[in-house]
C-alpha cells in the first residue's frame, strides 16, 4: 500500500521560527521605546543619551539594538516616524470633515469626527510622545507634527474659501490655527493627561470658533473675509484698495 504524502515539515519550522523572531524582534524594539520613555520622563536628555545607557534600562544587549539600529539618532528617527505615520492617518480623517458636518457636531455636543482617535493614541502612547515633545526630547519633534496637520488639513480648509483671501493670509490664518491646537495639546500633556480624550477632543472642536470677547460676554463681529481682503490689498471686489494704493 502506497504511503500518502506528508508535506515536508522544514518549511513549517522555519516558518515558526521566523514568527518568534518577529515576536522578539517587536518585543525588543519595544522595549526600547519604553526605556527611552522612561529615561527622557527621569530627567535625561535625549541629547545624552547612549546606546550604552538605553539597553542597560531597557535589559538588552547593545548587539541586539545594533541588530535594528545604527546609532541613536536612527533609533529616534525611525520611532518618530511611526508615531508621525499613525498621526498623520488620523488627523487625515478630521480633515475629511466638512463645516456642515462639524457644525452639526457642535449642535449636538460632539466632537469632531475622528478627534476622540487622534486623543486617544496620544494619550495611549502617552509616556513616549511626551517625553519626544517636552524640554528633553526633540525640539523637532513637535515642529514635524504641526507640519503634517498643515499639510493635511490645507486643502479641505480651502474648499469653499473665498478667493481673495488664499495665498499670505490663509497661510498665517492656518499657521495660527495649527499653532494653537498643538498648544492645547501640549498643555494637556504638561498637566498628566487628567481630561479624556473625549472631553479634550470636545473642548478642541470648539474652541476655535471661539471669538475675542466671547467668554466675557463681549463677542467682537468682524467680516473677517472682507477683513482679510483689504488687509491684503484687495476689496471684496478683487481691485486694489484704496489703503494699499496709499
């Protein structure tokens, strides 16, 4: 009687093997962002941080970090780019938002959409983007996040704009909008974290429609597409002002 044929089992096995190596692999880098974490959050700077030091408090060998890594501004990079990655995605889907669908949000004591996602993967990984954009991590690290939000929101903020108002203006209007976000977000991670992520991604949907005066019960009305037009040398017919001309 004829055997039936077995499926040979090396490929099985290196195919498991290659699994546990992963694992190890992931568990070690990860061990490493958490000692780095832990270090910056202690006091250290980033800037004096060593190989030596990073493997001793994350308990490996410095063979197995040069196994993934250069040096440890490679390391850095290479973790600050994941983090920027899973921001980017998320802030990508507040961008799709809409004013309608915003302003029905604000109705209905919502965040907007995608918000309380952003919030909550910074507050998850907490420990280590605090300690990347705070006095010792890196000074870039927060500059490279407000220049993914421009780039992302940009062009959703500029649909339905009036014309005249693109170009010098919209480019500071957007720098101070971004600007202030991730000042609300430092803020948040200077005091701990304490609000959720639902309540911080309700105050942030908010708050940038709030105007001078209003928490005093002043509100200050300004047609700010008018404004901007002449500010820029322009009327709300597009000619030259008579201030620009002056």
């Amino acid at each position: 009687m004829d055997s039936v044929p077995v499926a040979p089992e090396v490929p099985q096995r290196h195919e498991a093997a290659a699994c546990r190596l992963d694992r190890r692999s992931l568990r070690s880098q990860r061990m490493l962002r958490d000692a780095l974490s832990e270090l910056i959050n202690e006091g250290e700077d980033l800037s004096r941080i060593t190989v030596a030091s990073l493997t001793e408090r994350a308990g490996l060998t410095r063979r197995t970090f040069y196994t993934h890594y250069k040096d440890i501004p490679s390391f850095v990079g290479r973790t600050e780019e994941l983090i920027l990655a899973e921001i980017r995605a998320r802030i990508a889907r507040i961008a799709a938002t809409d004013l309608a669908g915003l302003y029905r949000n604000i109705d209905d004591l919502a965040p907007a959409p995608g918000a309380v996602e952003l919030l909550g993967y910074l507050k998850r990984n907490g420990a280590l983007i605090g300690a990347l954009i705070g006095p010792g991590g890196d000074p870039a690290f927060a500059q490279r996040i407000q220049a993914i939000a421009r780039d992302t929101v940009a062009s959703r903020m500029k649909t339905g704009i009036f014309p005249g108002v693109l170009g010098t203006f919209f480019d500071y209007y957007l720098a101070y909008v971004v600007a202030a976000e991730m000042g609300i977000v430092s803020r948040w991670f200077e005091t701990g974290l304490k609000e959720s992520p639902e309540t911080m991604a309700r105050i942030m949907t908010v708050v940038a429609f709030v105007r001078p005066g209003d928490l005093y019960g002043k509100p200050i009305d300004i047609n700010v597409p008018a404004y901007g037009m002449k500010l820029m040398g322009l009327n709300v017919h597009g000619t030259p002002s008579d201030t620009a001309t002056n």
